[in-house]
C-alpha cells in the first residue's frame, strides 16, 4: 500500500449541501405526513392508531372479553409495530378510551383514564383496556384476506396497511394533526347521519355534497354544545373540504327564588379543559372586563355544572351571557381541514362526498377481496369432497391400495384420477369418517358449497349485487348507532347566530351605578360607590392626598390629561373598588414615569376644552377628538423640550382671564383661541419671559370671580379694566389676588375647598 492510501475511498459521496438537504428533508416531511399526522380516508387512523387496535386484537382483547394492562398492550405495540416512545404510544391509546375526547371510544378503559378538567391519566401499569364495538367493526373480517399485510419495521412480524374499517370513522370520530406544510382538522360527527349518507351515496352516486347534507347536519361533539354557523358556511366547508364552526356552551337559567336567578352551563365546547375555562372567567372577572358577573362556581360531579351569578336581577341574561362568550373559551371556533390520505396515500383536501365515497369504495373491495377469499376456500374444501366421494365409490379399493402399495398415493391419483390435493386428504382420512353416516354428511355439505360458491361468483361478477352487500353492512350499523341508541343520540345542537351584536359596546354590558372616582396626587385611583362630596377624610398612602374627584356613573369613561400634552382614557368600571388605597394608575394606562395627571374629567363629547403649557400656549380642542383608543394615549398639546402641560378646563363661557408668573392679568374674548384637533396652539400671555401660572374661562354677564383657600368667592366688578387683545402683556392683578396666583385651587386644596362651601 502506498503512502496515499486513502480508507475511505470510494465511501465519500460529493453532492451539493442545497440538495443533500432538501432531500433529506423531504424525505422526512413524507414521512411525516404519511406515517404521523395524516389519517387515511378509508378507515380514519393514522399508523399509531391502527397498530394500537390491530395489537388488541392479536391479544383478543374483544369487547366481551376480559381487561388486560394497558402496559401489556403498549409493551407489544412498540416491541413488535411501532420503535418510538412507550408514553408517546400510551397517549394516543388514552385519547381513544376518553369518552370526552373520542365521540365514539375505539377503547374501553379501566381505571382513571383522565377528565375534562384536563387531569392527565394514571400510568399505564395501572389502567386496563379492552375493544369496544366501533373497533371491533374497523377489524371485523381482517383475517378473511380483505385488506393488505406489510413486513413491520424488522422484518418480524406482518402489520395491516389499513383496517377493513366497517366503521365511519374517519367523520364519526375525527381527527387532528400538524404534520410539514399541511396539517388536517376533522370534528366528530354523528355515525348514524354519515351511514345515511353513504347509504344515499351508493343508491345514487351522482349525488353531490349538498345532498349529503341532508343528512349530515353537521359536527357532533362528544362533549355536546351548541353550533351556531350559518347553513352557507356549513355547506360551503363540507364542499371545499376547509371552513370552521362556532360552537357555544349549553346553558340555561336557574330560578333560585325571590327574583333571583342565575346561569348554569351543561355543556361546555369540544377540546376545552373545564379547569382552564373557570381560571380564564376568573381572571376576566378581577381584570373587570366581565362587569355582569358577580361570580363563577364549579359544582360539577359526573357531569358539566358550571354557574355564573349575575351582578344584579335586572341584568338581561342574553347580554350577560354574549360578554361571556365573547371574552372567554365557552364560544370557540373548530376547524374544518379534510386534508387525509387518498387510497394512493395522497394527502389532499377532500370533500364530505370525496370522503364518504373512498369509504364506501373501499368496503366494496373489501366486500370482494372477501368473497375472493371465501371462494378459494370453498373451492378447495369442494376439490378434497370430490376426493372423498370418489373413495365411497370404491372403498375396498382404496383400502386395499392403502394397506399393501408401497407408493399408495401415487397409485390412487393414477388409479382414481385425483389430484395431489385430494391424494393427500384421502390418505389423511379417519377411519371414522368411513361410515355411512359421513358420506350423508358429505354429500349434504358439497351441495351447500356448490350453492354458496354460485352466490360468492355472482358476488364477484356483479358490481350491483357488491353495493347491494355494502349497503346492507352499513344498514347494520346505522341500526347499532340510531338516534335512539345512548351512544348514536346526537349531542351537539344547531341554534342560528346571537341577536345581539358582537359589537355591542361594553356599556350594555355594565350595571349603571353612581360612584365617585378619586386619583390622589401620586397617581394611585379608585372607585367610591354612591358621589360623595367629601373626600379629603380618605385615607391615602404617607405622603399622599387627594388630588381629583369626578362624581360619575359605572358606565361612563373618564378623560385624563397629564403633563405630557396626552389624553389617556379611563373606563370607569374598570377602576379599583374604594376599599384600600386603589391602585396605581398606571396598571390602566400607559402613562411615562415623568408625567403626573393634571385633570380628571367625564367624558362628554359635547364638551370643548381649554388646554394650555407653562409657556403660555394653548388651544381649545372638542372633547371627543380627545378619546384615547389605546392605553398609551393620544397626543393633543405639543410641547417644545423642557416645557409641560400646564392644565385643562372646560371651556364654558365667552371670555377668557389669564394669569401670569409675573402677576399680570389679561382678559381677552373667548373666540380669539382657535379650536384644533392637536398642536402646539396660540400664544395667550405676552410680555417678555411670561409664563402662565393659571387660565379661567367665564361669562361676561356673571362676571369674573376667584376661589380663596377657605373656599369663599371673591368677585371682581371692574374686570373689563383688564381686558385687551390675546398675546398682550396685560396689567398687574387686582389687589385681593390669591398669592398663589391661581383662580381657585387645585388639587386637594380645591376638594378641601369645595367641600366647606358645600
């Protein structure tokens, strides 16, 4: 060997990395959506499924047979069909036994199998199983030749490719799954209204998806519920093979006496954990985005009793339940994607025809491949009676060839003209069977092959008598699953769509009650019931007092200015109970830790407002231009850097007085401040360096007046001595003018203020 010998020469493959894995990949994604997460439309299971009931089966764990380990089937499930995880195998054999899960349970299970509060399963050693009927239908005749048989992955046993599946199940019980690129979403539905349609189908194949539909309404939900999709959507899903269906808790109203009442949910929708549920009505109650109820109780046992209590008896039971069912899982959207594998192993999305005609085909074939194989038997037991006859014929013959030939069987095959078939049944002959009796016995039994074969051929010849046989099977089961059956009654309802809007705004929703909203100085804001007039006896945090106080009703929203120039939005009824110090402010609104409130308002959206910065500019704005959509608020009044918002009032009145830092006075009509939507506004003091300390809007008939700290009013009857043009420097102000050159309070000195006159 030379120096240059290379070991692995030869071995190394060069190829593009693009395309090395984008095969790989491919090659994994088929796998994927054939081998995992697509079922296949003829009998409705994907491959973890199918091993899972062909194992039971194996271990003839039948419906009437007794219970055996979970464990015991698992362990022969991953041993002998499918190499993956014993927990990932265990899950899917607990989701066919859930009865709230699986419309129609492909396993009856022993044991604690989980609930809907979404409490998981004992472990496998623990819980026992057996078949049910729906599954002993999907296997029925799988030992009679009717579906294929492939090598399982090491070559040691044989698995079926697919079930003979004389169940609906791909409809009756559903599916879901992501596999790469695709995923499917199939709901249950009703076993006896797909049997129907089937039925339909093969007496007139012309038939089309809105013909089936007359028969199958629609989802049936294990768990029950009320759909309430419009029948165009519905029509329109089952012809595309993708849509959806809306689907409600069932619920009703209980009287509890003394015009009290309250609502109680029987039924909640498919794939909701009831835990979950109750948790996410909670939290909606403590974020107060639920303000019609007063409280949620779980009372269930075996079945579904969650109640809601109404915040008063005059709420209207419709709008309370609308709130509900808009914030919280007890409406919910199912999804409808038919995307399964065709009989090629095709993923596609199909039809509600598509479906139920590759179901019922594939029964056809089974229907054949079965009598195929019952006539190949027949055949057969037919070819070793004619042996048989033949050696009544001449007994004493075929003894005698028996008894001194040295190659007997040649020499009857030679002799009798038999074939090696019949040679060899004749030689392995009881002497028993060499009575009279047996050869009545025979001869009955070859006339009775020799009828069923002529009937197995016709079966086979003709496609009308193999639908005629179909048709019959399907009719067996339609009976097994009817309406009046426990299992077959349908469960889930059509109602048509809620009369009350989806947009209906939150104030229907909210018991209108008066309450007095309090923001303290540092920002922290609650909810007093009843309008309180006094307010400054409330207890705030060290440091803190009162700052606003808005008498209001629950209904209503408020309208916060800050010194940031923005408007933020507060609903009242969402604000903290008067228990306590409230709540931080900023929990409502997005409001930057740099800015501080600096008026507190009803909104009226009739109403205009003055507001105006420390450096004298200002504007009038409507209050309804000032409604914030979202928590972080909405800009009105833009400031150059370092300057603030200085206040907001309403602009009730026609003249306006300003107040400067500099202690002069200008008074100017109303209409010089032009009316914007959002800017930086007009000058409204002038002289050089003016800042303004405060702005009062009044009428010119009432005159103008100021508040003192004690609350007592002050008047002043020559105001017109002040008045001029906006922007002016003004003139210095009357003697008697408050020292903190304000018109009247602010803050808590205000409240404290108007509480004595009061």
């Amino acid at each position: 060997m030379g120096d240059n010998f290379d070991p692995d020469a030869g071995h190394i493959i060069e190829e593009p990395f693009d395309e090395a894995l984008s095969k790989r990949y491919l090659a994994y994604a088929l796998s994927t959506i054939t081998q995992r997460a697509l079922p296949d439309a003829r009998d409705g299971l994907k491959p973890v499924h199918r091993r899972l009931l062909h194992a039971m089966r194996e271990l003839k764990l039948n419906p009437e047979s007794a219970f055996k380990k979970s464990a015991r089937v698992v362990g022969d499930v991953i041993g002998k069909y499918h190499p993956h995880g014993d927990q990932s195998v265990y899950e899917a054999l607990v989701r066919l036994a859930q009865d709230f899960a699986s419309r129609y349970p492909l396993v009856e299970g022993q044991g604690n199998f989980g609930n809907i509060d979404g409490d998981s399963a004992a472990a496998m050693r623990y819980t026992e199983t057996r078949l049910t009927k729906a599954a002993e239908l999907l296997l029925q005749d799988i030992e009679h030749g009717t579906v294929d048989f492939e090598d399982t992955y090491d070559g040691s046993e044989r698995e079926p490719l697919v079930l003979p599946g004389a169940f609906p199940n791909l409809l009756a019980n559903g599916s879901t799954g992501i596999a790469v690129g695709m995923a499917t979403s199939i709901p249950p539905h009703n076993a006896y209204e797909l049997c129907k349609a089937a039925r339909h189908l093969i007496k007139k194949p012309e038939a089309e998806t809105v013909d089936l539909l007359k028969y199958v309404k629609g989802p049936d939900f294990p768990t029950g519920g009320i759909i309430i999709e419009p029948e165009t959507a519905i029509r329109e899903a089952y012809e595309t093979g993708r849509g959806g269906f809306r689907v409600r808790a069932k619920w009703e109203i209980e009287d509890v006496g003394r015009g009290m009442w309250r609502i109680v949910i029987t039924e909640i929708p498919y794939l909701v954990q009831k835990s979950k549920l109750v948790e996410r009505i909670a939290l909606m109650m403590e974020a107060k985005r639920l303000p019609l109820l007063e409280d949620v109780l779980d009372e269930s046992a075996e079945d579904i009793r969650l109640v809601l209590e109404p915040k008063s008896k005059l709420v209207d039971p419709e709008l309370l339940m609308e709130s509900v069912f808009k914030l919280t899982d007890l409406e919910t959207r199912f999804p409808l994607n038919l995307n399964v594998l065709d009989p090629e192993g095709t993923p596609r999305v199909m039809s509600l025809k598509d479906v139920l005609a590759i179901w019922v085909e594939h029964r056809r074939e089974v229907a054949v491949r079965r009598a195929e194989t019952r006539l190949a038997k027949v055949e057969d037991r037919l070819e070793v009676l004619a042996g048989y006859l033949i050696v009544y014929a001449d007994l004493d013959e075929v003894i005698r060839i028996i008894r001194f030939e040295d190659k007997p069987k040649d020499l009857l095959m030679k002799t009798f003209e038999l074939s090696d078939r019949q040679a060899e049944a004749i030689l392995n002959m009881r002497l028993r069977s060499l009575r009279k009796l047996e050869e009545l016995e025979i001869r009955k039994e070859d006339d009775t092959l020799r009828g069923e074969r002529q009937s197995l051929s016709d079966l086979i010849a003709s496609a009308e008598l193999q639908w005629a046989k179909v048709d019959g099977e399907i009719a067996e089961v339609e009976k097994f699953y009817g309406p009046k059956t426990e299992i077959g009654a349908r469960r889930s309802v059509f109602a048509d769509a809620p009369l009350v809007s989806a947009e209906t705004s939150i104030e229907a929703f909210i018991v209108r009650e008066p309450i007095t909203a309090v923001l303290s100085e540092r920002g922290w804001v609650r909810a007093l019931k009843g309008h309180s007039s006094d307010v400054t006896e409330l207890k705030f945090k060290e440091g803190d007092r009162s700052a606003f106080a808005v008498k209001c009703e629950t209904t209503d929203k408020l309208l916060m200015f800050a010194t940031d120039g923005k408007f933020y939005t507060l609903d009242a009824n969402n604000l903290p109970g008067g228990r306590g110090h409230g709540e931080p402010v900023r929990l409502h609104v997005d409001l930057p830790d740099d800015a501080a409130p600096i008026g507190l308002f009803k909104y009226d959206p009739d109403r205009t407002l003055l507001i105006a910065s420390g450096e004298g500019h200002g504007f009038r704005v409507q209050e309804k231009d000032c409604m914030a959509a979202k928590k972080g608020g909405k800009q009105i009044l833009n400031l150059v850097e370092g300057d603030e918002a200085l206040l907001c009032i309403p602009a009730m009145g026609d003249q306006v007085a300003v107040i400067g830092e500099n202690k002069k006075m200008l008074v100017f009509p109303l209409e010089e401040i032009s009316v914007m939507t959002r800017g930086k506004g007009v000058r409204l003091l002038g002289g050089k360096g003016a800042r303004v300390a405060d702005v009062m809007v009044f009428s010119g008939e009432e005159g103008l007046t100021w508040l003192d700290g004690a609350g007592r009013r002050h008047a002043l009857e020559d105001w017109k001595m002040w008045c001029g043009k906006r922007a002016q420097a003004g003139r210095i102000a009357p003697r008697g003018f408050p020292r903190s050159l304000r018109f009247a309070p602010r803050g808590s000195e205000f409240l404290a203020s108007q509480a004595k006159a009061e």
